[in-house]
C-alpha cells in the first residue's frame, strides 16, 4: 500500500466517524469519480 493510498483512506475513515457524508460513495460523487475508482486508489 502506498503511502498516498493510506493517507487517502486513513482521512476519510476518521471523517466519515463524524460524518455519513464521507462513504466512499459520496466522496467519489463530491470529487467526480466512480466509487470503484476511488476504492481502486485507496
């Protein structure tokens, strides 16, 4: 695992605790990417 892809995933783990609007589904939504891309990179 690459340093980015944990960073990537560490980040939205611990905002999505305080949050539902961090799912990987949203985020890829918010950033325009498909949610198989964006789990692909974490």
């Amino acid at each position: 695992m690459s340093t980015l892809s944990y960073f990537v995933r560490q980040r939205r783990e611990e905002l999505r605790r305080t949050s539902p609007d961090y799912s990987l589904r949203r985020v890829a939504e918010r950033i325009g990417v498909e949610p198989s891309y964006l789990s692909k990179i974490e």
